[in-house]
C-alpha cells in the first residue's frame, strides 16, 4: 500500500497534529517527486477569541521544540510569542526559590492556541497571532486545501477510508490522519472503522486566563513561570505563567471541582501572586479539558492512523511536541514505505513506543513527588540544595536543571529521573538533612 502521484490524504483537525502532518507530508513528497493532495478538516476559526477559537492548552512551547520548527523551517514570526519565560520560581509549603536558565538561551515561550481568552476583543491592543493558526495557513502554503467544516462520518469504501461532511460532500481518501484532541467529538466516528481503536486514558485540568493588566502582571510574576509544589490533596502541579496583560493559571490534578479550584485560590502561596484584594471574576476565560496520561489502543490500521493527543503525547507537558514528533514519524512512514498497517507497525509505533515506555518513568516521578510532598523538612531540604545549586555558579545544577526540564517539556523523563537521583543530588540532600536535624537536636 504506497502513496502514488494523484493519491489523497484526508486530515480530521487542524490543531498542531494535524497541521503539522500535513507540513510534514507535503514537504517530504515534494522531495522524492511525488505529488499528493492533502485535506484538512477544521471548522474552528482560530482568530476568535474564548472557546470559539482555543484548543484548550495551557500554551508554553519548550526552547527544543523552538529550534526542532526552525531546523524543519518553520520560524515563529514575534507576533505569536506573548512572552517568554527567564525563570522559574518554585514555590512549596516552606519557602521559594528561583531557578534561572543557566544556559542564556529562549527557554520557553507562551503563546495563544486561539485569537486570545475571552473578553479580548475588548482589550487594546488585541493578543498576537493564534499559534494553531499560524501552523494551519503554513499548511495551506504548502499546498494543503482547509476544508472549514467538521467531519460527520467516516466509513469503508472498497478498502479505502472514506470522509463525510454536511451538504452530503463525500470523498474517499488513501489514507486519513486522526489529529484529533480528546476533546473532540469527532473520535467517535473512527469507532465506525473498528479497528480495534481505543483513545489513550485521560484525567482533566483546569486552565483560566486571569486579566491583571502589563503592569501588574510583570510586577507580580516578571518573566518567571510560577510553579506551586503544595500539600493540597488531590492536586500534582499548579503553575501561573505570564502572557502579557494575562497570568495563565494551570491546575492539574485528579477530580479536580470547584471547592478544589476555590482552596488552590485561598492558598498563601497563589495569594501572592495575586492582586491585592483579587476575586475570583464572576466570569473568566476558564476551561476543563482532559488531558492524555495513558496509551491508546491500536492507534492504526490499514490507511489509517492517530497522531497528537489521541495517539502517543507526553504526560502533563509538552503535548504540542509529541504531536511534532508523531507528524514526522507518520510523514516518514507513509512517504516513504507506505500506509499499511505492516508499514505503521514497523516504522510509527517505534515514535509512540519511546513515548509511552518514557511517561511510565513521568507516572513514578509524580508518584514520588506524591509521597513525599506531606514531609516539610524534604521540602525543605530539596529547596536548600536547589538555593545552594543556584547561588554556586561552578556547580553541575542537577537537580536545578531536572526540575527546570520537567516544567518546561524540553527533556525525557528519563533523562529528568536520571539527573534527579545523580550522587551529587542525593548526597546533598543526605548532607543538609543531617544538617538540619543537628541543628534541631542542639536547639532542644
């Protein structure tokens, strides 16, 4: 089953995922002479603001992923970057401290999925351009047509996957992409192919755009993404990020409600972030959406395959680079040996493969963090070696640099979990315990 000059490839989204394979595709055709025509179907119109335009994301890309787009040609012009992070400030029960890029690079930037949160239409000046949009109108530069509906139904043709959208269009295609979120309705019709196809397993975060104003923001958080490590149940990370006149605030976590969004807002912590006097607005930009933390089931099958969230991503970060990596796998295999699911089996699960054997270390990693995150003398004594890191401008930053990589996506867990439990780590952190607790016994 390889792709031939005149074939078609029909892609359901025009999220990153989506925009990306087809970006992939096309440029990798166009390499070895092969001409093909390339579909994508997105209905949602990425200069509006709120909901309208948003695929729901807490928006940070990571510096690796910056320079990954710009080796593939794709330059992020100034206009959708609304800021970039420096630094990032950790926060726990006990105390805060700083970590800052040793290296002097862009380590993150944070963008917009959409036209901007809700309610931006009214502010001056409007925020920057949608990254989404960015990628979808590169696609379409390529050669890729945007077809501006939703897929309604998908079925067999004669062997060949087959796309139905409103006005009883039609058309049958020799391989169609998933690039769908788990949010999307839309994964319901590949249940018509059966092919076994299960999505990955999925918990939801909490997203909110808070409006404080340039001045605000930038007194408040600077240029430092503010990540919050608290002894609240049921919550693994909360994160404020700054985007220009907004503060991004992220919650992940498991059953996460309004009584639990109410006691993240009423932490100490999170209330230094804040406005003076700040209350929860009556209505914000705000968004429950799930979030991959598992594998999919047969996430491919003759002419068919899932890229992006509901395929192989990253666990609780970095969702936009998985679907990256997935494009160019798929772009690879279907360009050059085919779109059998033989081709995918040997060439494409290798890329979903590494990712979900890496977010197996990611669960242990937040399974640790989970454990000890009650004790506040290990609290204390993680921030005392990361202050100690920091403040020596000859040390190796192990433990500074993990955690820098774990909120900023741009590394394995595995390389995170190595550098997290190096010698030099572990033996500082036995070294200031001790410390601590003969300080304490020669108090009493």
């Amino acid at each position: 089953m390889e792709l031939k000059n005149g074939s078609r490839i029909g892609i359901i989204g025009g999220g990153p995922a989506g925009s990306f394979s087809a970006i992939f595709l096309l440029d990798l055709a166009r390499q070895v002479d092969l001409d093909i025509q390339v579909d994508i179907f997105e209905p949602r119109d990425f200069t509006l603001t709120g909901p309208r335009g948003c695929n729901m994301c807490g928006g940070v890309i990571s510096e690796s992923l910056v320079q990954k787009m710009a080796s593939d040609g794709i330059h992020l012009p100034d206009e959708i970057l609304i800021d970039t992070i420096e630094a990032y400030t950790l926060h726990s029960d006990i105390s805060s401290v700083r970590i800052d890029d040793d290296r002097e690079e862009m380590r993150i930037a944070c963008i917009y999925r959409g036209g901007g949160p809700t309610g931006a239409e009214t502010q001056t000046p409007l925020p920057k351009i949608s990254f989404d949009g960015y990628l979808l109108e590169l696609a379409k530069t390529k050669g890729a047509r945007h077809i501006p509906e939703r897929a309604r139904g998908l079925e067999w043709d004669e062997g060949f996957p087959c796309i139905h959208w409103p006005e009883d269009n039609q058309q049958r295609y020799d391989l169609v992409v998933g690039g769908l979120g788990l949010n999307s309705p839309g994964l319901k019709m590949f249940d018509g192919l059966d092919f076994g196809y299960l999505p990955p397993k999925s918990t939801k975060a909490f997203i909110s755009e808070l409006y404080f104003g340039d001045e605000e923001v930038e007194r408040l958080l600077g240029h430092s993404m503010h990540v919050f490590i608290l002894n609240i149940p049921r919550v693994k990370f909360i994160a404020i990020t700054p985007k220009g006149p907004y503060a991004t605030l992220i919650i992940l976590g498991d059953g996460i409600d309004q009584a639990l969004v109410k006691q993240v807002y009423g932490a100490p912590e999170i209330k230094k972030c804040l406005p003076q006097g700040w209350e929860i607005p009556v209505q914000t930009c705000t968004c429950q959406p799930k979030i991959n933390i598992g594998a999919p089931v047969n996430p491919f099958t003759n002419r068919v395959v899932m890229v992006g969230d509901c395929s192989s991503s990253r666990l609780y970060k970095d969702g936009i680079g998985a679907a990256y990596r997935l494009a160019k796998s798929l772009a690879y295999t279907a360009i050059s040996h085919g779109v059998s699911e033989e081709d995918f089996q040997r060439f494409f699960m290798p890329t979903c493969r590494s990712l979900d054997w890496d977010n197996r270390l990611g669960h242990l990693l937040f399974f640790g963090d989970a454990l000890l995150r009650p004790y506040s003398w290990i609290q204390e004594a993680i921030i005392t070696v990361i202050r100690q890191e920091q403040s020596d401008p000859d040390s190796p930053r192990h433990l500074s640099s993990a955690l820098w990589d774990t909120f900023t996506g741009s590394s394995s867990y595995r390389n995170i979990f190595r550098r997290s439990l190096h010698p030099v780590v572990l033996f500082n952190l036995v070294r200031v315990l001790l410390t601590n607790l003969a300080r304490q016994l020669l108090h009493r």
